[in-house]
C-alpha cells in the first residue's frame, strides 16, 4: 500500500466483523506508534488494550452518564448535539468493537493532547496498513467511575485522551466530502 492508498484507506469505522484483533498484533501496532513526534522527544503517551466486550461496554455506559450529567449543568456544552443519542441506552459508543484502546498520559504534560493526537495518527496508519480499521471515540473518553478506573489501570495522575476503537472493518466507507486546503497567503520567497 502506498502512501496516497493509506490516507485514503484510513476511514473512521463504525462496523467491525466480530474477528478478534490478536493482543500480539496490537502490541506491534503500539511499538510503531512510538515513532511519533512528542514535544521535546517525551513520549507521554501509555496504552491500555481492552479486549472484554463487556468492560467496553461499561466504559461506554460511564461515559454516557457522565456526558449527560455535564450537558445538564452546562447547556452549552458542544458535544450537547449528541444528547438523543446518548440517551439510547442501546447505543454503544464504541460501536460493539473488539478491541479498545486507550490513550491515556500524565495530567501535568502541557502538550499531552498535541502528542497524542500524532500518537494516534501512527496508529490510524499502522492499523490501515494491515487491513484494519480504527475510530477515535471522544465521546467515550469521559469515564469517572473511580472503581472502573482502578480495574481499568488507569493511574491517579493520568486522564485518558483518546479511545481508540480497533477491529476489522466490514467495510471501508468512501472518504467523506473535504475542501480545499485552505491557504490564506503564500508569501514568495525573494
Ligand atoms: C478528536 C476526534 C474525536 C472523535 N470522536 C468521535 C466520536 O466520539 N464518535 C465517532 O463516531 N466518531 C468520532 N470521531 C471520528 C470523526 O467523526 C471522523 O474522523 C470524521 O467524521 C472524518 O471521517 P473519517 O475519519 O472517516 O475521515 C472523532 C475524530 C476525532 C479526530
């Protein structure tokens, strides 16, 4: 797969074949992500890798509840737009997935969002190399429970930045509508 074929493959996946996705497999994935560039070369990010369906789905139904509690006391919240959905209780942020990655680093690390974001991009693309598919779930990212953070292994000191969905897709949409890079100005060189 070429580079073109990479970016275009790498879709966010919603519908995963009931496969598993090999621990093994997902460890190779995280070993290449580690190429990433962090700010000044510190590598904040840590992973924890949830293949229990039903442990997703806890994390799923935390999240929810928590979302929907923080909507109530701040109207304006702008994930707000999701509230219907978040009230079905059948629905499953994680889209019933196999595997469950969780991005999670130091609260005291300035740039631990800019780090993980690129962390994860590694791992988008490590993923569509091997013919899986991936979805960054923000919406499950909002987990409080205190007993499931223990179990989950998250420590203390850390909050989790990205969920990352993993398992192989059913099928690879088409990429969504994009526009124009937008370039204000090129300023020409004398
Ligand atoms: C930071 C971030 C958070 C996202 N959160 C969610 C989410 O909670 N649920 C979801 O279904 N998709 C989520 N997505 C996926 C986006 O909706 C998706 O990337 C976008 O629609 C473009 O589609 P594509 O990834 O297929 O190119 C998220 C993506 C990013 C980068």
């Amino acid at each position: 797969m070429d580079f073109k074929e990479l970016l275009e493959k790498r879709r966010s996946i919603r519908n995963f074949e009931d496969t598993p996705v090999g621990v093994e497999l997902v460890m190779e994935m995280l070993k290449e992500t580690t190429l990433a560039p962090t700010a000044s070369n510190a590598q904040p990010c840590n992973f924890i890798i949830v293949m229990d369906r039903a442990v997703i789905k806890r994390i799923s139904d935390d999240s929810k509840a928590n979302l929907l509690k923080e909507f109530a006391v701040n109207p304006h919240d702008r994930l707000r737009m999701y509230v219907d959905v978040l009230k079905d209780e059948a629905f499953n942020v994680f889209y019933n997935a196999p595997c469950l990655v969780l991005v999670i680093g130091d609260k005291g690390v300035a740039t631990l969002d800019f780090d993980t974001a690129l962390t994860v991009a590694y791992l988008m693309f490590a993923a569509t190399s091997r013919g899986l598919g991936t979805c960054w779930i923000n919406l499950g990212a909002s987990v409080r429970d205190p007993d499931l953070l223990r179990e989950l292994g998250v420590p203390d000191e850390c909050r989790i930045v990205a969920p990352i969905i993993l398992g192989y897709p059913k099928e690879v949409p088409m990429a969504s509508a994009r526009h124009d890079a937008r370039v204000l100005k090129v300023i020409p060189g004398k």
